[in-house]
C-alpha cells in the first residue's frame, strides 16, 4: 500500500479517528468480522485461533522456530502480568527499566506478585542505556530477569531494545520485553535481538479490537515456567498446554475480538507485514510532528527518540489554551487525541498508528491550527520552563 496515493478509508457512521495508542481506528472489515457469532469449542474457531498463534509467528522472521505463542484473554496488562508471574521465578529478581508509566507499572505489578525487583527510574525524557544495564547487572548478581518497555507510549519514546539485549545476555542473564505497542510495526526479529519472552495485545499495531494479548516466548520458557505462576487464568504455561492438547482456551475466548484480530493479521500481510506497517506509521510521524512544529509546538523527546506510535506534545504556555477545550474542538472536527501522562509537566498526546496515513495526519495539523485560532491562542510556544528542565536532563 501506497500512502501517498491510496489513502486510508475513513472511518464509517460518523466515527473519529482515535489518535491514541489503542485502542484505536479499525477498518471496515476489521469491524465487519465481528458480525457473526462463535462457539469456543468449534472446529473452525479451534482452527482461527491455530492461524492466528502461526501467523504472528511468522512475524518474528528468522530464528521463529524456537518460539511458541500463546494468547491470553484481557487487556495488554493482564498479558503483562501473565509474562512477569510465569517466567520469573518466586526466587528471582527482576531489573524493571522504567522511563514512563508502563515500567513504572511492571515494577507494580512485582510488588503484587511479591518477586524481588529494583527499578532504573530515567524519568520521562530519556531511555535506559546499555551500559547503566551492564553496571546494575555487574553490581547485583542476584538479578536474574530484566524487563523493558519497548516503546513507552507515556512520552512517545521508543527505547533502544538492541543494545538493552546485548548488556543484558552479555550479563548471563534474561529478557522480558513489553512490546504492546510496537509489535508489529518495528522489528523484533530473534535473529537481531535476543528475549525469551515479549508480549503484545491485539489493539495496538496489527490494528484489531480489544480483547485479548498475546506471549511471544521460547518454547524452553514455557517448559520450564510449569507450576511457576501465582494465577490460575494467568499461567501462560496451562493455556499453552491446554491449546496444545485440545486447541481450545481454557477459559471462554473474547470469541468476536480473535475474529476481527485474524482479519487484521491478513491485512497486516498485504500492507507487507512489520515492514510496511511501519513505514505508514512513521510517515505519520514525520508529516503530524513537522506540522505541529510549524504551528510553535514542540516535542517532549528529542527527534531521535521519537517513536512512529505516539508523539506528546508540551501543552502551550499561553494562558488562553486550556487542553480540556482543546480536545472537545478537535473531537468536534473528527479527532480523538490523548492527555499527557507525565508528571512533571502539562501534555498532550497523538497517535500515529491505527487506520490512517499521511494524508490524515495533514488533516490533524490543520485542525489543530483551526482550534487554536478559536480558543485564542496567539503561540503554541511551550513554558521555557519545561524546554530548560528538558534540556537539563538530556544533557
């Protein structure tokens, strides 16, 4: 697919585009699979969910067949959790890389599984660099696990995984990557970068509907995770052995959700798979932060850390910009944006991933430049304030 000359159906029935980071905007026959009803333990369901586990398989490339992938019903969280309380055992200690929310929720979610963790806080600007992982894992040989966010989707920014991998295995010890919002638009190819387990969620880059996630993970993980886990429905490895045996879930599927997922992997296929996906999306990127650039707006993250999945934006120092307004004026001309995430200070966020191309995110620049002549907004320059303490920390 073309994004310069074939741009994305709009969406149907009067539906904003959601510029978030999943869920997100589907295409008609992504919604249109979900029309027909399923039986869980139906042949042909067995047989989607054994397309769907090969197919995202298939995604990994090179070095695929020492992995298995296994679905787990719920949100990307839960497939979170399932990764962390299954493969890290009751007696290990786990390295959390946080720069933003979803690390910050990794290490949470240890403290409830009560496994021994510490945490490399970088704050919201700037990402866990290989050497500060060498130096941790030389000063602490009790760490067995560590765990990355692959793009942190609090601040946009996409951290740098190959050599996060390279300290890591280097150390001896193992990987656990959350990559929900990436997979399937930027390379994780085994060959390339080491990890025994990353997970994903069916709303994010293959551009399905809420419902499930999915483990990505070597076969000899999942052998070795039995009896591991501290949850009956988040054990990765008595679903994988229950789907091996019988092809079912163990507990009811999101029957309508696998549906409309398998759907999305084909197009996912035809738009030429993790690397066409990826170009769109970073096309998104270059044509939504140039325009918004253009209109005095500027980046949380430095050029070179911005992912092609979402951008945050510093919310304008003028007084007349209030965001909660901002975002009903551009809800109103079709765009759903995100609130910030950070704490440190006043944001905003839009996505670049889902049913859309360059051509929309034009529209994006233009709406914005539309709503801040409307609220009265001479510049979109943001606090100096936030520009110095951005220039602090990165230095």
């Amino acid at each position: 697919m073309s994004a310069s000359t074939d741009p994305i159906e709009p969406p149907r029935l009067g539906e904003p585009y959601l510029l978030t980071p999943g869920p997100l905007t589907t295409s008609y026959a992504v919604k249109q699979a979900m029309l027909r009803d399923w039986g869980s333990w139906d042949d042909d369901f067995r047989g989607m969910t054994r397309d769907i586990r090969s197919r995202l398989l298939a995604l990994l490339g090179e070095g695929a067949e020492d992995f298995d992938c296994v679905p787990m019903q719920g949100s990307g969280s839960f497939a979170v959790e399932a990764m962390l309380g299954s493969f890290i055992p009751r007696d290990g200690k786990a390295l959390v890389l946080a720069n933003g929310a979803y690390g910050q929720r990794s290490a949470q979610t240890l403290t409830y599984l009560d496994r021994d963790h510490v945490v490399l806080d970088k704050g919201d600007y700037l990402p866990p660099r290989g050497d500060e992982v060498a130096q941790i894992l030389a000063d602490d040989p009790a760490i067995t696990h560590v765990v990355a966010i692959h793009c942190e989707t609090s601040s946009g920014i996409l951290n740098p995984i190959a050599e996060i991998s390279k300290a890591v295995y280097a150390a001896g010890r193992k990987l656990l990557i959350d990559s929900m919002s990436a997979f399937g638009a930027i390379d994780l190819q085994p060959s390339d970068i080491r990890y025994e387990a990353m997970v994903s969620s069916a709303n994010k880059c293959i551009e399905g509907v809420p419902g499930f996630g999915f483990v990505i993970t070597r076969t000899s993980e999942i052998e070795a995770a039995k009896g591991n886990c501290h949850s009956l429905s988040l054990d990765i490895h008595a679903q994988w052995a229950n789907m091996e045996k019988t092809g079912q879930w163990r507990f009811t599927p999101p029957t309508h959700a696998v549906a409309s997922f398998l759907e999305a992997l084909k197009a996912h296929e035809a738009e030429g798979g993790v690397a066409g996906r990826g170009a769109r999306y970073a096309r998104n990127r270059d044509v939504l932060v140039a325009g918004m650039r253009e209109l005095g707006f500027e980046t949380l993250l430095a050029s070179r850390w911005l992912s092609p999945i979402i951008v945050t934006f510093f919310c304008p120092a003028d007084e007349n910009f209030v965001f909660s307004r901002f975002y009903e004026l551009m809800k109103a001309k079709g765009f759903i944006i995100y609130p910030g995430k950070l704490t440190a200070v006043d944001s905003f966020r839009i996505g670049c991933i889902g049913q859309m191309d360059e051509h929309v995110m034009r529209r994006v620049v233009t709406a914005s430049k539309e709503t801040l002549a409307e609220m009265g907004v001479v510049s979109a320059a943001p606090p100096a304030a936030a520009l110095e303490e951005r220039a602090k920390l990165a230095a």
